[in-house]
C-alpha cells in the first residue's frame, strides 16, 4: 500500500512556477519527475501498437487503383502501407519495429535497383511471374515465398508474367529510422549470377562445401519457397500429432540463426478445429493468412482472418489463434521482433 502511494504523489508540470519552467526551457532542461511515469509504466509497457486487421479484400482494389493512378515510374515502389493509427497514421509503423506495406507490380514493370539500410522480407500474396534480384540473384516469386532482402544487398523487382503480382512488404524501417540510421542508394540494373541459394540449400541437413570451406556469406539463402515450408510443416503434424504448434521458423542454413538480424519470420500450421493459445511475450507480432481462415483474439479483439489478411499484436499481450475449418489445415506467416528483443536484453517470456 505503501508503494502504491508512492505512485500518486510525483510532482506535476504545473506545480512549478511558470519562469522556472521557462528557464529551464531556455537551457535545454526538462524535470524528470512529472513524467517518469509515462517513460516506465508500472508492471507493464503501455504500448502505442494497437490490434489491427488489414482484410486483403478491401484493400486489393486501392492497390489496384494505385495501379491506374500512379504509374511504377512515379512511385518506384508501389506501396500501401499498412499502418497502425495507434501509432498515428503518418509514422507508417505496425508496431514499434515493424513496417508492412503492400506491393503491386504489374506485367512490364521494374521497379530500379537499390539498396538501404532497413532489413526487409517479401512474403508473396498473389500472382505468378515476377521477380526479385537481390544480391545478383534471380529469386522467382510465388505465393508464400518468402525472400529476403537484407541490409546493404542490391535488389530489384521485375515483372514477365500476365496478372498483378502482389507481396507483402515487412521491414525493421521504424526502427532503424529512429536510430537515425535509415538511408538508400540507388543503383544501376543488376546483372544475374549464376547460382540459387534456395536450390542450394533446399535438402536441409547438406550445405555447400567448397573443399572444406563453408560459405561464409552473411545471406547464403534468399528465397524460402512455399512448397518446402508447408511440406516440412505437413510432416511435423503427421508425425508428431501430440506436437501442439507445428511452426518452423525461418533461419539461416550456415548457422541455424535467424535469417535476418532485427526481426524473427515463422511459419505456422494450425490443424483443422485447432486452437492455440500463444505465451505472452515482450515482441510485438505480425499475422498473415496464407492458407484457410482463422480466427485470431489479441485481448479483447477478435479478427476473422481470410486468405491474404494481415493482422497486428502488441507485446506482452495474450493471443488466441483458431482454426475456422474442421476439416483443413491454416497456414499462417508470423513476423516479429523476438531477435531484436533478444539481443537488446529485454526478451520476456511471461508464458
Ligand atoms: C523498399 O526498398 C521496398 O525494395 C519496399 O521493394 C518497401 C519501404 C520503405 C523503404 C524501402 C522494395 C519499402 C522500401
């Protein structure tokens, strides 16, 4: 109790007189104490990301109206971003570290080389034939692919097929913003080298050996194609059917690391009528729908998710995922910030 009145009694702003204030002001000086409570909040952060759901179905034709409104040449990259009002429109942020936005190109189109400092990932949502050259190589993007574009690499996008092609964007953007650290440099068409590291490193256990010399490339794989995530993810629930998330994540295949430095990408199977209760964790996450329909509870919120929607969660908030179907599987993409958190100490798993 007696810590609990200790909370109420901090000076406010307005108890100071007001030339105080301003000379305070005039040399750069700003009291503590009025808002210590709003820096560090009792028992738990209080977060600006609020539950959000972004149904595909209703965005698609803005996208596509983007399409007919804004020529490639006047966006270079044309993006809607998804962005969480708690954190005010204007920031373009889903959560405190994540940035997504939804991306269309159309048959024709290339969108210029060029490379920057945030760390970004494609999840591909729709359409067949276009392409993303990241680093010299030629990554062929389908639906549920996911390809990584990671700090400092080259890429480019292109587009040889017939329909729209759309991705899901996710980037560490608003992170490395504020960190005053985010900028690009543009660059000249990429010419292709031979070699894929997704075919390379598709029989996980083998990796290439250059006699005896392991690559030593901080990104020797690109692209993780759908079919093998899903395969992989379809055998861990026929074999293990106490396992109760069936989830592989995405990693490096050198050092069995996350496959990017900020943010953590998964992969996740809900079997039919399944329903699973994550850990209340300190990272934020991000949900797309790949496959089924799900409903998705972040505290009080209930989403229904359809193919292609996108939904957000703050940290240490309690998640409820459920299979809608009894009859078929989900298959949710997961993005979050657990290797952020982990590696800046403050990770919390409050189960
Ligand atoms: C970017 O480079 C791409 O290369 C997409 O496709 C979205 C959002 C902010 C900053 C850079 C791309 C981006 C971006």
């Amino acid at each position: 109790m007696q810590d609990q009145s200790r909370f109420d009694t901090l000076g406010r702003l307005e108890d100071l007189p007001l030339d105080y204030r301003e000379e305070l002001a005039r040399q750069n000086l700003v009291p503590l104490w009025p808002s210590l409570r709003a820096v560090l909040p009792a028992g738990k952060p209080q977060p600006n990301t609020r539950p959000i759901h972004w149904p595909y179905e209703t965005l698609r034709p803005l996208l596509m109206q983007a399409g007919e409104l804004t020529p490639i040449e006047k966006a270079e990259r044309r993006v809607l971003v998804l962005a969480n009002p708690g954190h005010g429109l204007e920031k373009m942020q889903a959560s405190a570290a994540m940035y997504l936005g939804m991306q269309l190109l159309l048959p024709g189109e290339w969108a210029p080389a060029h490379r920057h400092t945030p760390n970004a990932v494609r999840m591909i949502v729709e359409g067949e034939g276009a392409y993303t050259t990241v680093d010299g190589e030629k990554c062929p993007m389908s639906r549920g692919d996911l390809i990584l574009t990671p700090t400092g690499l080259w890429h480019e996008h292109g587009h040889d097929g017939d329909g729209p092609v759309v991705w899901l964007d996710v980037l560490d953007l608003p992170l490395v913003y504020y960190m005053e650290a985010s900028y690009h440099i543009d660059g000249e068409p990429q010419t292709v080298k031979p070699g894929r590291g997704d075919r390379a490193y598709a029989r996980a256990g083998v990796v290439p050996t250059q006699v005896f010399q392991r690559s030593n490339k901080a990104y020797p794989m690109l692209r993780y194609p759908w079919v093998e995530a899903r395969a992989a993810l379809e055998a861990l629930a026929a074999d293990q059917p106490e396992l109760e998330a069936v989830q592989v994540s995405y990693v490096n295949p050198e050092t069995g690391t996350d496959a990017e430095n900020i943010l953590g990408f998964y992969a996740l199977m809900l079997r039919p009528g399944q329903t699973l209760d994550l850990p209340v964790r300190s990272p934020a996450m991000v949900f797309h729908l790949i496959e089924g329909g799900i409903d998705v509870g972040i505290s009080d919120n209930s989403f229904a998710l359809a193919e292609a929607d996108t939904c957000c969660a703050p940290g240490y908030t309690p998640v409820r995922l459920r299979n809608r179907s009894t009859n078929s599987p989900a298959f949710v993409f997961i993005a979050d910030e657990t290797p952020l958190h982990r590696k800046l100490g403050v990770f919390e798993n409050r189960g």
